[in-house]
C-alpha cells in the first residue's frame, strides 16, 4: 500500500497538533527555567540546581543543616548541607541555594554545595 | 601509567558501544558509572576513571554518525546530519558521508586542542560579553533561516510548532526526553517516509579517495571548530542548534555540511572540558560525571584530558571508517525496507525501556511533526525549534 503524499501529510499535521496539545495537557507544569535547560544538555540526575526560597523549616544537627525551602511557585523541596563551619538559618529567611539534585527515599533533595542568605 | 593507558583502551570499548548503538547515550553510561563510582574507586583513583569517561565520550562522537546516516537513528550530537547523509546513502554514497563527518570531528579535535589556550582566554572574557545577547543572536538567526524559505509562513509554523513540541516534552518529566523526540522527528519520520516510497539501498561505492576543495574543507573544519566550542559557554545550547547557526555560513551543499555535523559534537566535547576548566562549569552528562569525581581540575589534568582526547579520536578515525566499510558491505544484503522496520522496532524497544510509556506518546507526536518539512519541501531546520525555542525565550524573558 502506498500512502498519497497529501493524506500523509494531513494526518501528520493532525496528530502532531492535536498531540502538542494532548501533551500540553498532561504536563503538570510549564515553564522554562535553568532545570528545563539543563535537560537539554541531557545532564543526568546528580545535576546541579540552583534555587531561591523561603526557608519553613531548620532542623540544625552538629554537623549537618537540613532546610525545607519554598521556592517562589511554592513548591517545597528539602535542602541538605555537611557543614564545614557554622552556618546560621533561621525560618524566614531567604535562601538561594545551589547544589545536586539526588533521591532519598523516592524524594528529590539538594544536597547543597553553597548557601547564600539573600 | 599503565592504568590511564588501560583506561583510555576500555573508554575506546566503551566508546564504540554507546556510538553503534542508538539511543545509549554517553551520559547514560556516565551516570551509570558515577553511581557505581564507590566500587571502582576501591580498584583506581578518580583521574582513570574519568580518563575512561572522556575516552569513552570522544569516541562517541566519531561513531555515532553510523547509525544516524546508515540507520537514520540519530543521537541529540548527530541529528541533524541524517538527512543530508541518509540521502547520500540511497545514492550508494553512504560510505563517503561517514568519511566527512570523521574528516570533521578529527579536523575540529585539531583545531580545539591546538587552539586550547586561546580558547581557555576568550572563554573567560567573550562569555559574560555575549552571555546577555545569546538569545537575541539565537532569534536573528531562527529570523533569517525562516526568511530564506519559499514558504515562509510554514517554515514559521513548522518552527513554532516544534517550538511547542520542545516546551511540552521538557516540562513532562520523562526520562532522558531528547531521545524519543529527535528519534522521531529526525529518524522515524525519515523511515516512514522512505518506506511509503519504497525505495532501495542501491550497492554501496568504498572509494578511498575523496574529492574535496581544500579551501572548502577547512572552511567547514574552522567553522564546526569555532562554532562547536563557542556554543559550548552557553547553557542549552549543544552540538544540534550548533549545526543549525553554522549551516547558515556555509556554502557548499551536503558535503560541507557533514563535515560540519561530524566536527560540531566532537569540538562541542573538547571545549566543554576547557568551559570545566575555566568556568567551573559542566555542560554535558560526561563532563558532570568528571566534575562530580574531581571536583577541581588542575592545569595538568586538564591537559592530560586533552592528550586522552588526542588519542581516542585518532583511534577513532581508524574504527568509525572500519564499521563504515563493514556495515555498507552488510547493509547491501538486506532489503531497505527490512532494515526500516528493524531500526522502528528497535526504536520502539528502546523508547519505553529508556523514557518510559510516555516516551512512546512523546516519539508519536514527534514523528508525525517530523514528516511535515519533507511533505512540503520546508527545510528540517525547522524542526530544530524544539531545541531552540525553548533556549531563545530562556535567554530572552
């Protein structure tokens, strides 16, 4: 069977529009940030993140920092940081926090490689 | 001694099978490896295992073009070169396309290693200069390539639809995303459409001589050398959108422009080792894995990394034309259409193992706005909006 090059073409313009917007659809969200970017370059997980927030929650270890931030679209994230010399976060305070992004328990976390109170 | 020398051998290996194979990506392997760095790390120490990865990572650069032009499945690198090289394999020329993508991605190595420092300096000094102007460049460029179209208004529209296919399939949190889109929008769709007009592969000609313009030839190495690392300083911009900017300065047909394909993804892989070393920054799943296990680079690793690189593309020019011969000799006993439907099962397989089922909705779609630049004779470029979209309105809002 050969496929006329016209009846070809619409059916491909009918499933590529209608399935943009199906896609559309189904994606949770859509923006364009340094993390959509980042997939371009194909980077694996373990990528570097770099987000700004508002920290709800401290829990301050001897050695260890563990933030729960919110980012502007309120969405939070947790935030872990080894400490190599005291660092002091209170709830409230405006963080950007640059780090990779790894899995613990099913969960995304930053493990963080710098902190900035902003 | 002995162990970089063994590593670099095992990254040719490794090379070798993430390049034939389409759809394993060198980042693929990369993370795989860096999850499983604490084993390896218990035998050699973190400079061998990340000779391994550039190795194996150069490597891939100059194979990959193989089943992009004999197969038409093409890797993010390599993606743009189907067309032209696939074309020249339905004239019995598939051979001599792969010999210009290897002239290209040796010429480029060349010319990044020899011109390191000079890169090492621009990129300090051009990058936050041009970094604000990225987008507005990228546009212009987007602008005059739809300007040079018969039909305008639907290379505009091709554009901007698979501008829209680009931001949907990034924002849909499938895995490794770029595989079943370019899989479909550069390879599938070429298969279909091939299959619908059933056409041969006629006998493949291995010729060892290449008639080539000297002046041509160098113009084309110097332009995928240059483009290659430049697009290396910026976020989101790779080897593919690369092929897209450089095309528009070249003169000269298919042959230039494969040179140029085959030189992009390999200059692109060098100078993200000199963007490592002078920004600290790491644009591509290799170069993560190597930051990740070095954390800083020194000037003598880095130049250590140049040399591996030297050695695994000049390996690499040997093999890639070796599996060129080898694969036109066996393409030649099977039927074109045999081999399509082999190269869509495959994709097919591969597609939901790697990105998952929605991967297979994400390949659907994509094929289908694929075929529409060849059924109205607009350029593929066009299709390259998925890549490029979504950078120009980063850079740009």
């Amino acid at each position: 069977m050969v496929m006329h090059d016209k009846t070809m073409l619409r059916l491909a313009l009918l499933t590529s529009i209608v399935g943009v917007a199906m896609l559309f659809a189904y994606s949770e969200k859509f923006v364009v940030n340094e993390q959509t970017i980042s997939r371009l370059d194909e980077l694996p997980e373990g990528q570097e993140v770099d987000v700004t927030g508002v920290v709800l929650r401290v829990t301050d270890l001897d050695t260890v920092l563990f933030m729960e931030i919110a980012e502007e679209k309120v969405e939070r994230v947790t935030v872990v940081l080894f400490k190599d010399r005291n660092v002091t976060v209170s709830e409230g305070d405006f963080v950007r926090v640059v780090g990779s992004l790894e899995e613990y328990e099913g969960k995304p976390e930053i493990l963080a490689n710098r902190l900035e109170l902003k | 001694m002995i162990e970089i020398l063994l590593a670099v051998l095992l990254g040719i290996l490794a090379g070798i099978i993430t390049g034939l194979i389409p759809g394993i990506h060198v980042n693929l392997v990369s993370a795989i490896l860096l999850s499983l760095s604490g084993f390896f790390l218990g035998f050699v120490d973190v400079v061998t295992l990340s000779v391994f990865i550039i190795s194996m990572a150069v490597i891939h650069t100059f194979l990959d073009t193989i089943p992009s032009i004999y197969l038409g499945a093409p890797d993010t690198e390599s993606a743009m070169g189907v067309l032209p090289g696939h074309r020249m394999l339905l004239q019995g020329r598939g051979y001599e396309a792969i010999k210009l993508t290897v002239i290209g991605s040796y010429g480029s190595l060349l010319f990044v290693i020899v011109l390191a420092p000079v890169l090492v300096f621009l990129m300090s000094t051009v990058q936050p200069i041009l970094q604000p102007w990225i987008g507005w460049i990228l546009l212009s460029i987007v602008v005059w390539m739809t300007l040079k179209e018969k039909k305008r208004m639907l290379a505009a529209f091709l554009f901007l639809l698979s501008g829209a296919l680009g931001l949907t399939v990034l924002n849909l949190g499938v895995k490794q995303p770029l595989f079943p889109m370019l899989s479909g929008l550069f390879g599938l769709s070429t298969m279909l459409i091939s299959l619908n007009e059933k056409v041969n592969i006629p006998p493949q000609k291995i010729r060892a001589g290449l008639p080539l313009q000297k002046r041509q030839m160098f113009a084309s190495v110097g332009v995928a050398g240059f483009v290659g690392s430049l697009v290396g300083f910026f976020p989101g911009v790779g080897p593919a959108q690369a092929a897209v900017i450089g095309s528009q300065f070249l003169r000269g047909g298919n042959k230039n422009f494969l040179i140029l394909v085959g030189g992009l993804s390999t200059a692109n892989m060098v100078a993200s080792m000199v963007t490592f070393y002078t920004l600290d920054k790491a644009r591509n799943g290799a170069i993560v894995a190597v930051r990740v296990l070095l954390e800083e680079i020194a000037l003598g690793q880095f130049v250590l990394f140049l040399i591996v690189a030297l050695i695994a593309g000049s390996a690499g020019v040997v093999l890639t034309l070796f599996f060129a011969r080898r694969f036109a000799f066996w393409l030649q006993k099977v039927k074109y259409a045999w081999l399509c439907l082999f190269v869509i099962v495959l994709i097919l397989v591969l597609v939901p193992v790697i990105s998952g089922w929605l991967g297979v909705a994400v390949l659907v779609v994509s094929t289908a706005t694929g075929m529409i630049a060849p059924l109205t004779n607009v350029s593929r470029s066009q299709a390259m909006g998925c890549l490029l979209l979504p950078v120009i309105l980063w850079f740009l809002l």
